[in-house]
C-alpha cells in the first residue's frame, strides 16, 4: 500500500523533476502543474499527469494556491510536495492544504508561521540556550547603551541602520575609542538615506562562514540532524558552490551545532526535514541565523555522504512514519560537493542569461549525479529563476571530489545560453580553497580581478568547429545544420572509448 | 597513423575572439588531424557533436552545435563562437553586439532600473552605466570603453529588448 494516492509538486524545474524521482522510488504517481512558459518544459513531462495553472508569471502560476488547490483537487492527490522556493514557506498555504485534507509534505503551518518571523523566533531560540549574533534589538539615545553592548559583545563591531540596506548608516568599528564618532557618523547617514537615523550595534563577523545543518524530525518525537553543509561560496549573496564535511568543523565543534540544530527542532516543534542556517566565525564561534522550513537546493550533498534520500523520507514522515531506521544510523562517509548550473555569464559578472538550449549532455560514471530540469530545446525564459541543473560529485577525500567535479563539469556541456563553469572550475583551483579556507565574500575578495582572457584557447574551439563543419558537409552536403536537433536526437547517453587509444 | 589513407585535406578560415585561424583538416581512418599555425590537434567523434580533442599530451572533450551561422563550442567548461570567415561578409546582425562599443545594449529584455549617468558625463572603461532587472536580478551594465555619454533612449522603469542601444557613446581610443 502506498503511502499517497497521488503527489502534486507544486514547483518547476530541476526540484520538481528531483521530487518526482523519489515519488517514482516509492511507487506513487505524479501530478505536474505548469505554466505559459514551461509548455515544453522537462517538469512537466517527467511527471504521469499535469495541469496548466496559467500565464508565465508566477503570481498567476505557481504562487496561485487557489490554482494548485484546484489541480490537486481536480486529479485525486492527497499530497503537495512544494519544493524550494514559491508556497514551499508559505503558511496560509500549509494552512490551505490542512483545510482541505490535502496531506503538505513540510512542516506545520505553526512551525513555518514561528519560523518565518525573524524576530520572534530568534528571541525564542534565545531563551532556549541558542546563540545568536550578540548586540541590540533596537536603537537608543544613549551611548552609553552602545558602549555596554559593545564591550560585552567584544570589538570589532558594526553600527547598522535599523532601516537600512545597502550598506548606507553601517559602519566597522575596530575599538572603543572611535565607537562614538562612528554612531554618530552612522546616525547623519541612515538620516540622509532613510529619513530615520535610528542605528544599532552589533558583533561584527570577520570573513564568517555560512554553514547550515540538515535536520529531519517525525510526528513521534524523534529529532535528529544529518551533518552541516558549507555554503561560503557566493555570489550575489547565492551559494554556488557547496560542500560536506566543512573543512572548518572540529568533531566537538560539529557536535555541539548538530545538538544546537537539534535544540532549534524541538524549541520550534518541528516535524519533517528542514535547515537550520548558523555564521561561524573565524575563532570557532557560530551564530543561529534561520530554519529554511523546506528541502534546499544543496540537499544532495547531504544525501551523498549519508546515503539518506532526504525526499523519500519527508514524503514518509509526512505520511506518519518515523524516520527510517537507516537514517537514524547515517554517518558522514567520504566528501561531497554541488556546483549549481545557472545560466548566466561566469565571465560578465553573472549576468542572467537566456535563450534555447541548443545542445545538452550530461556527464556520468561513478559518484556522479546531474539534477536537471532541462534538456536539448528546452527554453530559459526571464520569468523564473535561472538554476538549470546541479552537479554533485561524491569521492572518498575532499581533494578526490575537487578533481572529480573539475572533469565533471567539463564533460557537462550545455549550449545556446552561458554558463559560469569555468569560473567554478577556477575557484574549486585557487589554492585558498584547496585550503579549505572559504568564507562568505571568497569571490570577492580572490577574484576581484579575474580576467578569463587568458585562458582562452580559440584554436582549439576552431579544430573542434572545423571538424563538425567537415562532418556535417560530408552527411549533409552542405554547410551544416542549421535546425534544432529534437531530444530524442541528443539525449542518449556516451559513456564510453571517447579517448583516442 | 602511418599508411592510414588521406581522405580528404580542406583549409577554412574561422573567427573566433576577433582572431583569424586558419585550419587544415584531413582524415586518417576515423581519426581527424587539424593543423592551425604551428599546432596540430587530433579528433575523435563521440557523437553527433561531442569530440575528443588531443593537445599534445592533454585530452579535451569538446561540445559543438551550429546555429544561423555560429558555432556555439565549449571547450573545457570555456564558451566561444565560432564563426566561418566567409560567413561573416554576408551576414548581419543577430543581437550580438559585442563589437559595438559605443551602443550599450541589454543582453536580455527586462527592465530599466535606474539609469547612472548623464549626457555630457566623461566615462571611463568598466563604469557602470545602467542597472536592467531581468530574472527577479538586477544587473548592471558597464562602459567597455572609454568616452562620453552621447544619448540615453530610455529612463528608469521603461521595459528594453535587446534590439536597441540604451545609451550611446562616443567613444575615446
């Protein structure tokens, strides 16, 4: 007996095509919604069902829940898997599906509610033993409130704006002596910016690291977490590139997170699987930041040195089953990393780009995993976000994986839109990241200056083009092709004798 | 290779990176040999466009797909276009502007955030010029030379494709 009838994934793309796989693992049907713009899209032929929910914009699409209500209702599913992003954080969505019976594979609508309020919830983790990011809640009058907070949270500090952004009314200070110019200075500029000079301090984190702990927790009580994940490469404040085990972690200091992680579950009454986000900083401390009440982009990293299917267990959990023995017993086995595929132009400050894919393939062999929603013809449209596919790669050492996902993404080719694989190989080549020594503004602090030009080898890209021109003449006795290939042309698979003996 | 029968020997001029290579290409067998300069690589089809390149002692996996009249390549994780020499005296545009310095263009339709500079403004090479939204991002758009700012044709908040400059420059070179 399965557990659902049917599932919904109320998302798109790579997540909803990830989501499915495991519905198929565990022998349910799958129900695709899809819009305008994802007609031809992958999602939507990977599932057994879909429906067409409306225009390409994701407000009359895939964040309509009356929409996905309706489609879920209209094709007998007693599941909605929300993926990452859109209504997966949504409670009046979670709501929703609790009023109409519909089985929300996520946690509560208490839970998301608690944990989507940033304030209470850090005031709640607070009471209950978590650490957090020492300084004010609110502005004062009084300097001698700064001082206080400041020589308590330890210098350097920053002054913030309280509604700030843009770095506008912020400023690092390095010792008691300069705090009070410095509030001043921060209070003229937050007036100037946001017509409110209200400014508070708070422990300023050098070069911290963003690391993030796996939990998974059933409906019988039982809390557990699966290990951190690093994500310090970023750029445009998104991770690109992520890995387990952190380089940073000591066993103790991985412990004590993990329990902290654990402590945040059980405080916030959580069930099912979800992230809990912490700043670790250069000296070995770590600051709670949020739960991501949802399954994460990164998540395979997880799976690959765990060996847990993180979707085959949040659609059991939240069927009422505790969490798997095996799970319970998961250890870390070897080193995992993901590098995210947008399109985008690794070489023009990651500009966005789009168009139709004109050529896929993807790379294989042993411990290596492509999660993709796209394929030959697909098209990448400004409506959504970029993300085409993951690459996860899974070795025995951190130094294995690096090699692995550098042949990896150069056997992974996507065509007729840019990529910044280049860029990921070049970071994953910087001798600071072999280190191991990654934080939050890597990017922008080792390749401020980074110019692709010289490694550029045009005479190879002219062999490659001059032999697919001759064969192309000879097949078709002409110039070459100039139609689209469909898929069933492109996607079968070399694995191979591509080397020339 | 030796005694492997000669199929056919062609020489075809390609552009890539504004630079001209001249490459020679013959078959031995099923193995391609091409010579470009003083350099000559060996290929191996994998399949319809995927090739196996050796570079001396290096090997490459190559991606190639024609489209209008580029070749889009992807040689170790590095894009190119590819273009037969021939082909460019006929064609015309195809929205890529890359070798207009003086037109700024979006290099996806979205939106005009905000524009940052003014008529008149001297701008130096990598200023940034414009910020356009597309794909929930904003992304800035900078001079790729040196010069003043000519015309603006659109003011924050206007939507733009890709078809028609923003901002035009003369450019100082």
């Amino acid at each position: 007996m399965a557990l659902f009838k049917k599932i919904l994934v109320a998302n798109r793309s790579e997540i909803a095509v990830r989501v499915m796989n495991a519905c198929r693992t565990l022998g349910i049907p799958t129900v695709a919604v899809y819009s305008d713009a994802d007609v031809k899209s992958k999602h939507r032929f990977w599932a057994d069902e879909s429906v067409h929910i409306g225009p390409s914009s994701p407000r009359e699409s895939y964040l309509d829940i009356d929409k996905i209500i309706r489609a879920a209702r209209t094709t007998g599913c007693d599941a909605i898997h929300p993926g990452y992003g859109f209504l997966s954080e949504n409670p009046i969505f979670a709501q929703k599906c609790r009023d109409e019976k519909i089985t929300f594979i996520c946690p509560s609508p208490e839970a998301i509610k608690l944990l989507g309020n940033k304030v209470e919830s850090r005031m709640k983790m607070s009471s209950a033993g978590v650490p957090l990011i020492p300084g004010m809640k609110t502005s004062s009058p009084d300097l001698a409130v700064y001082r206080k907070v400041a020589d308590e949270a330890g210098y350097p500090v920053i002054i913030k704006a309280a509604a700030g952004g843009g770095g506008k009314g912020m400023r690092v200070v390095h010792s008691a002596r300069e705090l009070e110019e410095a509030v001043s200075a921060a209070r003229r500029e937050a007036l100037n910016a946001f017509g409110d000079d209200s400014v508070y301090v708070e422990k300023y984190l050098v070069n911290p690291r963003h690391i993030e702990f796996q939990i998974l927790a059933d409906s019988h009580g039982n809390a557990m977490h699966l290990f951190e994940r690093e994500c310090s490469i970023q750029r445009r404040h998104q991770k690109i590139i992520e890995e387990t085990p952190s380089t940073a972690l000591t066993p103790e200091l991985r412990k004590k997170m993990g329990e902290t992680a654990v402590t945040v579950a059980k405080t916030a009454g959580y069930t099912n699987a979800g992230t809990v986000e912490f700043l670790l900083d250069e000296s070995g401390h770590f600051y709670f930041l949020e739960v991501n009440t949802r399954l994460q982009v990164e998540h395979p990293i997880t799976e690959a040195v765990t060996g847990v299917d993180l979707v085959v267990e949040q659609i059991q959990i939240a069927a009422g089953l505790p969490i798997s023995e095996s799970t319970r017993t998961a250890t870390q086995r070897g080193h995992a990393i993901e590098c995210r595929i947008y399109a985008e132009d690794g070489e023009n400050n990651f500009f966005p780009s789009s168009g139709t894919i004109l050529y896929y393939h993807e790379p294989s062999g042993p411990g290596i995993r492509v999660d993709s929603g796209i394929w030959t013809g697909s098209e990448i449209t400004i409506d959504y976000d970029p993300i085409m596919a993951k690459v996860i790669v899974h070795a025995p050492t951190r130094e294995l994986a690096i090699a692995k996902m550098r042949e990896a993404l150069n056997a992974y080719k996507v065509l007729g839109v840019r990529n910044a694989k280049k860029f990921m190989i070049d970071i994953l080549a910087h001798p600071e990241f072999a280190e191991g020594r990654t934080f939050t503004s890597f990017i922008e602090t080792h390749f401020a200056n980074r110019a692709e030009n010289a490694t550029r080898a045009g005479d190879l890209a002219v062999a490659a083009t001059a032999v697919f021109g001759e064969h192309q003449t000879a097949i078709f006795g002409g110039a070459g092709s100039t139609e689209l290939p469909t898929p069933w042309e492109t996607l079968g698979s070399w694995q191979v004798g591509w080397s020339i003996g | 290779m030796a005694g492997g029968m000669v199929n056919r020997v062609k020489q075809t001029d390609y552009i890539v990176d504004a630079i001209t290579h001249t490459a020679r290409t013959e078959k031995h067998e099923e193995v391609w040999r091409v010579t470009i300069g003083d350099k000559t690589f060996e290929l191996i089809q994998v399949s319809q466009h995927l090739f196996s390149i050796r570079n001396g002692a290096s090997q490459s996996l190559a991606a190639v797909i024609r489209h209008k009249d580029t070749y889009f390549v992807d040689v170790d994780s590095v894009l190119y276009e590819v273009r037969q020499a021939t082909d460019i005296a006929v064609s015309g545009s195809h929205g890529d502007h890359s070798g207009e310095k003086d037109k700024i263009f979006a290099p996806m339709p979205g939106k005009v955030v905000k524009i940052l500079v003014s008529v008149g403004d001297e701008i130096v090479e990598k200023q940034p010029l414009v910020i356009v939204e597309a794909m929930k991002m904003e992304n800035q758009i900078n001079a790729r030379a040196r010069g003043r700012v000519k015309t603006i044709h659109f003011n924050a908040g206007d939507q733009v494709g890709t078809d028609l400059p923003i901002i035009e420059l003369d450019v100082v070179e």
